[in-house]
C-alpha cells in the first residue's frame, strides 16, 4: 500500500531517537513523555526478546550499557530491570531510575498520545529473535495502532516476516553504511515505505532515487541544526534526533 511522502505534501518528521535521549536517560518513560513536550512527531524505540518472552525496551543486545557481561535474551525482564538499577543508583534529574520499560507498558501509556516507530532489533549474533516479530505486530494490532506505527529493522528477514503478517503494515529499511548495497532492491523485496539511511550516506541522489521509486527517506541521528538544515536542503523527509527540541525549532523554521 503506497502512502504520500512526506515532502512531498509539505511535512517534515521530527523523531526523537530513543525520547529526548539528550536530556534524559535513553527508552524511557521520562524520555518520552520529554519528547512529547518537545512536540516531536513519532518517538523511536529499539525492541529485544527477554527469556521470559518480553519485550524490552533497550537499544544494545548484550549488557554491557550496564557494565555487565552477559546477553538480554538470557535474563526475564524482571532481572533485565534490577541490572539497569543497579547500574543507574543516582538519582537522575530528580527521579529515582525507573528501569527498562516492556513494549506493553509503553504503548499502554503513550499509544493514543504519539506515533512510534519500532526498531526491531537482532539478537547478539544478529538472528530474528523467534516469535519477537509476532509479539511486537500483535501488540500493536491489539490496541488498533497499526496505520500509525511505523516498524524498522537492519535485517531483511525480520522486514520480511513481519511483511508476511499483512499487506497494511508499514515497514522501514534502516541502512548500515556497511552494508550499502542495493538499498532500493532491499526495500522493494519487503514491500517498504521508508529507507532510514545513517546521515553519512545521504546525497541528493540518493534521496531523488528514494522518491522516484516512492520511498521516504528518513536519517540517523542529527543533533546538529547546521547538518539538519542541509539534509533538509537534500530532500530528506524526516530527521531522527536526540534533541527533539531542536529539529522542531529546525522544522518551524524552514
């Protein structure tokens, strides 16, 4: 199903990376509810399988954000959250650390209230988490949020699993300049609206190929205003930042 680009009708998309990632502590509740008073236009979040079958919200799949060894898909969600306080004791502007939040408790709170893209992530040797695809599509349909929930991943496999589910969900490539080749091949395959290519890969050809073949394209991470300014000047349709604030001031006054 092929949607309007979103220069395409004059729309820039402010994405808070992981909330406001710049002023609070990354995938959390605090960061969120930051990037919504930012008014950013969609909060991305990354998506791991816990032993427990959770869904936590942490961007690494191996502890060692928390100063630990080990793997996330090794521990229940429960031990997922004592090992992130553990390694977060202080008190973070103000408020105790609250934990690695679930996908469920995180839509539940802010579904009605903002757009997401999920990033759906890989296992530490970067597999499809089985059964992660479904819990994340299931969760999503359950609370009638599809039409505005945008889901993204590096693997092809996991783009393709979810595209298996229904013809309505809305699928981004995200592009590792490691991997850069054949991008637009990639994306056709699994039937994606979206490529998210890292800003350093970005080019006025690359976006006018992007909309030739209808894809929007929306980059990774900029906090800069002078870089999102020139992106914008590319073409690009959406910024990907952990400074919401500031792409929103970037956006307003272009």
């Amino acid at each position: 199903m092929s949607r309007p680009i979103p220069s395409q009708v004059g729309r820039r998309v402010v994405i808070a990376h992981r909330g406001a990632k710049a002023y609070r502590p990354e995938n959390t509740v605090a960061a969120y509810e930051l990037a919504i008073d930012q008014q950013c236009d969609m909060i991305e979040i990354d998506l791991h399988l816990s032993s427990d079958a959770k869904i936590p919200i942490t961007h690494d799949s191996t502890l060692e954000h928390f100063g630990r060894e080990g793997e996330v898909a090794d521990h229940t969600l429960e031990e997922l959250r004592i090992i992130s306080h553990a390694a977060h004791e202080a008190e973070v502007h103000g408020q105790s650390w609250e934990g690695i939040p679930d996908l469920d408790e995180v839509l539940d709170r802010f579904a009605e209230r903002i757009p997401f893209n999920l990033e759906i992530k890989t296992d530490a040797n970067h597999q499809p988490y089985p059964g992660l695809q479904r819990m994340a599509y299931d969760q999503v349909v359950t609370r009638n949020i599809l039409e505005p929930t945008l889901f993204s991943s590096f693997s092809d496999a996991v783009l393709a699993e979810l595209r298996s589910f229904s013809p309505y969900v809305r699928l981004a490539l995200l592009l590792d300049p490691r991997f850069a080749e054949r991008p637009f091949e990639r994306a056709a395959a699994v039937g994606a609206e979206a490529v998210n290519p890292h800003h350093s890969m970005v080019t006025a050809e690359l976006v006018q190929e992007a909309h030739t073949r209808g894809l929007a394209v929306y980059v990774y991470t900029v906090d800069d205003p002078e870089k999102m300014r020139e992106l914008f000047g590319l073409g690009v349709d959406g910024i990907f930042s952990n400074a919401p604030d500031v792409l929103r001031e970037v956006v307003d006054g272009l």
